[in-house]
C-alpha cells in the first residue's frame, strides 16, 4: 500500500492539530513517527484510519483520494490495516485464541483456514501455547505480543503500532521490536510505529519522521547499514 500525505491540514474548532503535511510510505517501509504527546501523532493515525477526515488537503491511498472512499471501499481499506495499541485493547472475556478468531472473522477470513491461520500467528509470536488462555492471565509482554498477532493475521499491508512498547520493559520493548522487524523483512508489511525510544531509533536506523506542533520537522532516511 502506497500512501501519501499531501498538505493535509485537520483543526477540531480552533485547535491546529496537523498544519500542512505532506509525506509519502512507500509500500513494505518500516517508519518511525516521533513527537511528543499533542503534536497530532495520533490525529494522523485516525486520518490513515479514516475514523476522521482532513479540514483540507488530501490522503491519498494507491494514489487514490482517501476522502472519495464508499462505504465499501473505507471497510476494504481498514481490513488492509493492522493497528496495535499501548494498551493492548484485548477482550478481556475472550481467550487469545477467540480474540483473533474474531478479527479474523470481521476481516471475511474463510472459516475453515481461521484455526491455522490463529496456530500460524500464535507461532510466529511465541504464543501458540498461550492461545486458550485470558488475557488476565498473560503478562504485559504476552499481551503486546497477542495483540501483534491479532493484527497480524488478517495478512494486513500495513501495520500501525501507536506506542507499542509504552507500557512494557526493556527486554520485553526490544523483542516486541524484533518481531515488527521480522515481519516487516519476511512478509514485506508496512510498519509505521510511533514511538519515544531513541534507542529503537538508533539501532535499527529506520526512516525517521519527526512531528511537532502539528508539522513534519525532520523527514530522515533509512541510514544504510
């Protein structure tokens, strides 16, 4: 999935959250989005989401206009992406197992391939013999990685990780980190991931926007290993 920013600007009232940006994610990218809280990280992420729509400009998906989407069209987009939370947003009365059943299930997945497809997921993320459990039973590593495999097994083209290792340790932030790595170079998914660890930033040397006040400051390359 190609996607495309073009001078978007979205204002709730008199509040400026984003003020002219302009980006293009090229299809299986890793990108790190950065900025503090407020700087409308999360509005650009809802705008991709078309939960809301620019104030003007234009988001441009497969050079396509986001905001001319049907119905049916904007329920074929979301299906194409994965979003993982800071909090997990898990059904807490539901086993993993039943958790991506569901999405699997919302996403039109062929009902006799979702208990392999849940094995596969489960697998990738270390968590195949974790899946009948609750996730009152898992720890906060488990659960982030629950949540990666929810998203993950729809095959989404896109990924978008909002903080996703916000609440857990070192250890657990860089396996969680490993695997997004691992999926980005195995299954060529677009990874957008918005995050405060410069280490992350770092290490891996990903394409790099910086967002503040609504503004694209730094726009910074993938460095070359």
């Amino acid at each position: 999935m190609k996607i495309a920013f073009n001078n978007v600007v979205k204002n709730y009232g008199s509040v400026n959250a984003l003020n002219g940006v302009s980006f293009t994610i090229k299809p299986s990218e890793f990108v790190f989005l950065v900025g503090s809280s407020g700087a409308g990280k999360s509005t650009l992420i809802k705008l991709l989401l078309a939960q809301i729509k620019p104030s003007s400009g234009e988001i441009n998906i497969n050079d396509q206009d986001l905001n001319s989407f049907r119905k049916k069209e904007l329920d074929e987009h979301r299906r194409k992406i994965g979003v993982i939370f800071q909090d997990y947003q898990l059904i807490v009365d539901k086993t993993i197992e039943e958790n991506i059943a569901l999405a699997l299930d919302i996403s039109g997945y062929p009902q006799n391939q979702i208990k392999s497809r849940i094995d596969e997921v489960t697998t990738l993320v270390n968590l195949h013999h974790r899946q009948n459990q609750f996730p009152s039973q898992l720890s906060g590593g488990e659960l982030q990685r629950a949540a990666l495999a929810r998203a993950l097994a729809p095959n989404p083209e896109v990924i978008l990780a909002d903080e996703p290792t916000g609440n857990l340790d070192n250890e657990n932030s860089w396996n969680l980190l490993r695997l997004f790595k691992k999926i980005n170079q195995k299954f060529g998914t677009t990874i957008l991931m918005t995050t405060h660890n410069q280490d992350f930033i770092d290490s891996l040397k990903y394409r790099t926007i910086i967002i503040d006040d609504g503004l694209i400051v730094k726009d910074l390359p993938t460095k070359e290993s």
